[in-house]
C-alpha cells in the first residue's frame, strides 16, 4: 500500500532508507511512497520506497530506448570495460547493503553478505564470455554466401523476485547489458531498498539511460510489460504469474525468458551415504533461506532401506536449528518473508496432519520471536504423506519437506518426470556411475549429484526449467546468446 508521506516510525536503531526511482542517469523522487517492513517485527518500517506512476514507468522505458542505439554500437569489449569498471563502484559498501537486505527480506546476515558478493561474480562470468559476441559463423557458396552474426534486442525488462534479489539479478542484467541491451530493472515490491542501493551505485559508471530502475504496484508499471519498446523481459517468480508475463508479453511479440516455480525432488538411493556432511548438504538444499528458494529440495524420495535412518538423521540436525531475526548471529534461520507465505505453508502441514501424516516441528523459536509477532516457522520434516496432498504436490518454499519412501526408483523417475514442475533435482548415492545414469534420465534443467540448491550452483553453465518451471535458460553461453538476434547476411557469388 502507498502512502503520501513516510510517517510511519523508522526501524530502531537503523537510519531511515528511502529510495527514489533512477530513470535517465537521475533521481526521480515520487509523491506516494510505500512502507518495506521487517519481516521479523513486521511493526517496523525499514524504510520507504518510491512508487512510481505509469507515466514516469513509461519515462524510463524512453530512456532506455533513447540509451540504446549507442550502446548497442559499441564494441562489446568495449561495453565490458565499463561494466568492469562500474562494478568497482560497489565496493566498501556491501555490509551496509546486506544489511539492509537482511532488515527487509528476514534473511540471516551471513546469507545476504553472501548475495553481495554474487552479484559480483555472476558479472564477472558474464564479462569472460565477452569474445562469443563477436563471432562470426560464415557459410561458404557458391552460388551463396551467408555470415550469421548476433544483434542485440533493444529494451530488457528484467522482474526479480524477494528471495535472492540481487543475486538473481546477476544471472540476468550483466549479461543483457554485455549483449548490447540497455534495461529498466523492476525490484520485488517487499525487497526493493538494497536492490536500488546497489544498482545507484552501479548505474553510476554506465552511460546514462542504459540502466533505469523503476519501483512501485504491478499496475502503475504495466508499461515495463506492455510498451512496444520493451524487446525482451526477463522474470523470475511463482509459474502463475509467469504465466501472465508471457500473456502480456504476446501483445508485443516480445521475447520471454521465464525462471519459475520448482517442486524439486532429491531422490536418495539405498547405497546413499547419510553421514554428517551429506545429511549437513541436504538440510541445506532444503531449508537454506528458511526454504524460499526456486531451487531448493523441495521433497525427499528415499529408498525404503534406507528411510528411517534418514528420517533420524535430519531430525537431529534439524533440532539443532535457531529460528530467530536475522540480524542475531544465533539464529540459524530467519523468518519468512511474508505473512501470507508463513500461513500458506502452516496450511499446508495442517492439511498432511489432519490426514495422518507425523508432521515433526524441530529447532528452537529464540526468545521473543513470537512476541515480536514475526512470520516464522520452525523446519519441519511430513513423514510419509499421501502423494496428493499439497505438501508433495505444491511448491511449499517454506521451511517444510515432505520424506517419501520408494522400493521402486523407476516408478519415482516416472513420477517426477511426469510433474508440473522441472527446475531441478539430485541423486544421492555413493557409487557415481549409477547417480549420473539416473541424472541423465530426470527431465529437469539442473540435476546435482550429492549436492543441491543455490550452494551447488556452477554459474558457468545455463540455468532454467523444463515444463512449467520456465522458458530459456540464463547464464552461460546460452543465457549471454538469448539476448541477442541473428542476423544474416547472404550476398551471390
């Protein structure tokens, strides 16, 4: 909700954060605002962020269509220069900035120094591929001969969502803006104050225009989706409304790159190795950032040989956990970052209770959490539900796992391969010619082997769904070349 002027009462302890728009090069105050609350005291205001019309959505869609033709012409070596230069502008800041981050996502501080330093480097992976740009595939006649080189697209419009902001934006905008495209980057509307902070300081070494950020309700920047300038929008977030993304999008013809929702399965075979490192890596794949994450474990398949010794095991590592705010160096888990998402998952195991599934609530609440009326939950592990119910056939991203045995790994193959979903997935065994042979037949965009989630995550290669976990891949050769058009050339003789 916005407001006219910010007079709620700033967060304790923390001076007061308000973030304008940055259309053309420039600071762009607002006359509504809106509250960014801490969601672990969600009566704290961390500061107010701007809320821009469609007018001033349009403004900055202009400046960076204005931006383009410029950019567009320089040599990409060039462009890399800048961009490598610009990123030396968020140095000396990252604490503050994570955190902020922390204040309004909930996140533990260790979690959101770590999203600094991403950004950072899914930048630098990009500019490394800096020299594909300039090649140049040639088909020799006679009577024809063809050379097929690569254009940028124009206008990016990149939406990110609350979990990892900043980090997800890096798999995105470094490689739009190395491509030749210039950008209006929309922050998530319960995150946005961090995410403008950085890109500021950022934007600052680039040409004026070709990176605008713009923040405010879905329908006062509907120009971002629908305005024929837009070539390319790039979102990540929940599959419904990826689905809307595209929807709008057609009316353009613009082209869509979709990272979307992912109920993702590790699939544990009998050989698995469950000792303290392993079980360590699972509770991370699932509950890193309290479970809100598009690639994190989402559901267990464990051979039935091996099910209650996994079931134990989890469970003690689990018990061990610290739910608290994120800025206190106990807490092990934050909370989540909405109250609609907290009761969406409590409602979730409230359903697999009341239809006879053990639902085990493990780790400790720190003292004053539920006083300061925060959205946590304490990890918890749904022992054998029936498959139909929505904590195995929804995308929690909660801190919530369901734990299923199997006796037939083909059936479970089949299963998953049949879902809605296919983001990503892991096998855990200690023989590695049987795991990459069951990998190889999961149809998901990313499959890690003993591993899993965000930690395991090679920035080298593309990353994206199968189904309805996406469209395209980011990252990459692949993700760099999808922000671009061929461009053939064909003269006789």
């Amino acid at each position: 909700m916005s407001e006219r002027v910010p007079t709620a009462p700033q967060e304790t302890g923390a001076a007061p954060v308000r973030t304008g728009l940055l259309i053309d090069g420039k600071t762009v105050e607002t006359e509504a605002w809106t509250a960014v609350r801490n969601p672990a005291a969600p009566d704290l205001v961390v500061g107010h962020a701007a809320a821009a019309t469609p007018e001033q959505a349009r403004a900055a869609v202009a400046a960076a269509d204005a931006a383009f033709p410029a950019w567009a012409a320089m040599p990409a070596r060039r462009r890399a220069e800048i961009i490598s230069e610009a990123l030396t502008l968020l140095d000396g800041s990252e604490a503050e900035r994570a955190a902020l981050m922390t204040r309004e996502n909930g996140k533990i501080s260790f979690e959101s120094q770590i999203e600094m330093g991403v950004f950072v480097a899914r930048t630098r992976a990009a500019i490394d591929l800096v020299d594909s740009l300039d090649q140049v595939r040639r088909l020799d006649g006679p009577p024809l001969t063809s050379y097929i080189h690569r254009l940028p697209m124009g206008v990016v419009t990149v939406i990110v969502p609350f979990n990892w902001p900043i980090a997800i934006l890096g798999a995105s905008l470094p490689y739009a803006l190395l491509a030749g495209n210039t950008a209006v980057v929309k922050p998530p509307p319960t995150v946005p104050l961090a995410m403008v902070r950085t890109l500021e300081l950022f934007a600052a070494g680039l040409p004026v225009g070709v990176l605008n950020v713009v923040t405010g309700s879905n329908e006062a920047v509907a120009p971002l989706l629908t305005d024929p300038r837009v070539r390319k929008i790039v979102f990540t977030g929940s599959t419904a409304a990826g689905k809307h993304i595209m929807a709008t999008a057609a009316q353009n013809l613009a082209s869509v790159t979709l990272e979307l929702g992912g109920n993702d399965p590790a699939i544990v075979l009998d050989d698995a190795v469950l000792d303290q490192e392993h079980i360590g890596r699972l509770v991370q794949g699932a509950f890193l950032t309290s479970g809100q994450v598009c690639m994190a474990v989402k559901r267990v398949y464990v051979h039935r040989s091996r099910y209650d010794e996994l079931v134990d095991a989890l469970s003690s590592a689990l018990d061990t956990q610290r739910v608290g705010p994120g800025d206190d160096p106990a807490s092990t888990m934050g909370p989540l970052n909405s109250a609609a998402q907290r009761d969406k998952v409590a409602a979730m195991l409230a359903q697999a209770a009341g239809a006879g599934a053990e639902v085990r609530e493990l780790g400790t609440l720190a003292p004053g959490a539920a006083a300061s009326q925060g959205h946590y939950l304490r990890p918890a592990l749904v022992l054998a539900p029936d498959t139909g119910l929505r904590i195995v056939t929804e995308e929690q991203f909660g801190p919530a796992l369901p734990i299923l045995p199997f006796d037939d790994v083909d059936s479970v193959l089949h299963q998953v391969n049949s879902d809605w979903s296919g983001l990503c997935s892991s096998v855990w065994s200690a023989d590695a010619a049987r795991a990459a042979a069951l990998a190889e037949r999961l149809r998901t965009g990313t499959t890690w082997i003993n591993h899993a989630n965000a930690v395991a995550c090679d920035d080298r290669a593309p990353f994206g769904g199968f189904r309805q976990s996406g469209i395209g891949r980011e990252m990459g050769p692949e993700g760099l070349l999808s922000f671009t058009e061929a461009h053939t050339i064909t003269r006789h003789g």
